[in-house]
C-alpha cells in the first residue's frame, strides 16, 4: 500500500455512475415490481452500500477509510438502469474505489435478479449489457478542524 501517514485529513467525495442495458419489458416487471426475487432496485441499493463497506477486500491495495456518508439512486429509462453512488469522507486518501465498486455491485446484483427475464431460448443474455462505469466527479477540500 501506499504510505499516506503523513498525508492529512481532507474532506473527500466521489461520485460513480454505471449502466446495465435491460429489455424493455423487464424494465417493465421492476417497475411493477414483479421480479420473482423481489425489489430490485432495494436490493441493489443494500448491495452498494455493502460494497463500500467492503471495498478495501477487493480492491487489494485500497486503504480502509471511514466513510461518512453513502447515496445511491437509480434512474431507469425505456430499457436501461442507471446507478449513481456518492460516497463522502474525512480520510486522508480518497473514495473513488468505493464509489466505482458500489455501482458494480449494484448493477451485478440488478443483474442477479432479473436474468431469468433476460435469458433467450438458448440461455445466453443478447440484451443484457453492463457499460460505462466512471467516477463523474471527485472533491477534495482541506478541512478546517
């Protein structure tokens, strides 16, 4: 890891977005919520939050910080869910990796529940794609303390 002792505290956000291109109609059952597993977009909110509590398991190198303040919101299109996550802390490296491992999660688990939806007559997901995750934007501010 890299040595961030003496680095100091500043305020920290990040915010990701990711994609997961969807049928239409199963956009349709999560919007009535009808999936079989249940609520879809509570699960996926629960899995990134998780995901950032976790981040520094599977990002081998990433420091664990306290993070101060998650959201996740969704937008869902004709045959797409987008997923933001804001991630905020006082830490003396920043939250990027939670941000972008929050919006993975929360885009695989959307996956997760809805597959048998997706799936053609031979198994396979011809219209399922997950695309564009990116960090949108990234603060850093010294704090006054």
């Amino acid at each position: 890891m890299i040595d961030i002792t003496d680095k100091p505290p500043a305020y920290r956000e990040a915010i990701a977005k990711g994609r997961i291109r969807l049928r239409k109609e199963t956009i349709e059952k999560i919007r009535a919520g009808e999936v079989k597993k249940g609520d879809v977009l509570t699960v996926a909110r629960v899995a990134a939050v998780q995901s950032v509590k976790e981040t520094p398991k599977i990002i081998m190198l990433c420091h664990p910080i306290q993070v101060t303040s998650t959201d996740v919101d969704f937008r869902l299109g004709e045959d797409y869910i987008e997923v933001s996550v804001r991630v905020k802390a006082i830490a003396q490296t920043g939250v990027e990796m939670e941000a972008l491992a929050a919006v993975s999660s929360a885009l695989l688990n959307i996956w997760d529940m809805v597959k048998y939806l997706e799936k053609d007559e031979s198994g396979n997901y011809p219209h399922t794609k997950i695309e564009e995750i990116f960090v949108e934007r990234k603060v850093k501010s010294v704090v006054d303390r």
